[in-house]
C-alpha cells in the first residue's frame, strides 16, 4: 500500500480558501498526479483543502470522502508567557528543546503546557482515524506495526494540513509529533509518500519514501511559497512569529 500525503496550496486563512499563487500550485499538483494510479482520496473539509484536491479530482473525473479528523490539528494550549492562545505546534525552539519530554513519543504531551489542553485527545483522535482507513484497506494496527490483513498495492491520497500531517507521520512512525512540527517543512501543495514494508508475511510498517516533495512546482516554473517556514536569520525581515 502507498499513501500521498498531501497538503494544500499557498492558503488564504482569512477565506479558508487559496491564494491566486495556491491556485497555481494547485494546478500544477493536478498535472503530476492525473498520470498516477491513485485509488481513493480522502479530504480535509477546510476549504483550503477541498480547492486544492478539486483540481486533481477534476483532471482524474474522481470523487474523494470528506474525514473530519483530516481538519487541521485544532489543541489550542494557553501560552505560559503570554497567557494568550496559541497553537500547540509552534513553539520557540529555545523553549520546547529544553524539555526532553517533548523528544519522547510516550511523553511529549506530558508537559503541562500540553497537559493544560485537549492536545492528547485531538492526536487519537487523528491516530484513530488514519488507522481506520488503513483498517478499511486491509492493514490492521497491533501495538507499534500493522497486521497485513488483506495486503495490496493500493494507493491512497489524503489533501490535509502540515500539523495534522505531522500528527499522521509520528502515529505511523513512532515519533514526538513535536519533533516532526518543529524539525521538518511541507510547502505548501508538496507530496509526502510512505509505503508498507512487509519483510515478514503479514506485518507490515510504513516507510517514507518522500517527504515534502515540490517537484511539480519547480517543473511549473513556480517556486514553494514561504508558508511553514521562519527567518533564516534574525536580521531579516522574514517572519518571525
């Protein structure tokens, strides 16, 4: 089996909808995939989302299945400097490095900063619903791995988010989703592909082949937009909060 993890194009927040830039990233997305075989699409309802896979929906005259859990990750936690509220997946680096908790896939919602939240209920709801559609094509999870219950080769594309993304990535492969929202940057429309492993008959883990792929982008002549990311120095005039 392979999942297609997608995140939408360069998004407008205020209309939940894309900007004439996502727009085109959009449609350059539409002409990498229309060639791929891709079998079922499942799809964030934000609007964001929903425009960018509509394009490829559109080129492969394909219909997707709309999961609530693929929504942004919303866990709003309280700022324990500010005392506002903020998203619990964008942390300053001097402040969530000095908790080893946050390195730690058993403990990173621990910290009473997430402790303080829904944090915790949100990612099972978001790990309960990712394996329930793995369940419905054929893999099972048990403990860290899952069961090879009907294996095949199928391919699954999800048009979703960076944070729920993230979430996804660190149920599949055993890791802080603190790590993953702070260490790694999916662009906007960009592909990040995992497939089974099955080295042993009837187990099976996922391993990602891709992470974050923009080809199509440059391919287009379109460069990534800046979302996901922060000031490469200080003394620029790139964002910063």
């Amino acid at each position: 089996m392979k999942l297609m993890i997608i995140r939408h194009g360069d998004p407008d927040y205020e209309l939940d909808s894309l900007t004439e830039k996502g727009r085109r990233e959009a449609g350059l997305l539409s002409k990498r995939l229309v060639n791929e075989q891709i079998d079922h699409y499942y799809l964030s309802p934000l609007g964001r989302a929903l425009a960018t896979a509509e394009y490829t929906l559109k080129a492969k005259n394909a219909e997707g299945e709309i999961c609530p859990w693929l929504r942004e990750f919303h866990a709003p936690v309280t700022d324990e400097n500010t005392g506002l509220e903020r998203i619990p997946w964008d942390l300053l680096p001097a402040d969530w490095t000095a908790k080893e908790e946050y390195y730690r896939r058993d403990l990173w919602h621990t910290v009473p900063l997430m402790a303080k939240g829904n944090v915790i209920d949100e990612a099972k709801r978001v790990y309960d619903g990712i394996d329930a559609i793995l369940a419905r094509h054929g893999y099972e999870r048990e403990g860290s791995i899952y069961r090879a219950v009907k294996p095949n080769r199928e391919v699954i594309a999800l048009f979703c988010h960076f944070g729920v993304e993230c979430v996804m990535l660190s149920h599949l492969l055993g890791i802080s989703p603190v790590v993953l929202w702070h260490g790694l940057c999916a662009a906007p429309t960009s592909v990040t592909v995992l497939t089974t492993e099955e080295r042993r008959e009837g187990t099976a883990y996922f391993r990602m082949n891709t992470f974050g792929d923009t080809g199509h982008l440059y391919a287009g002549g379109e460069p990534p937009a800046f979302a996901a990311r922060f000031c490469e120095t200080f003394d620029s005039d790139e964002r910063h909060d």
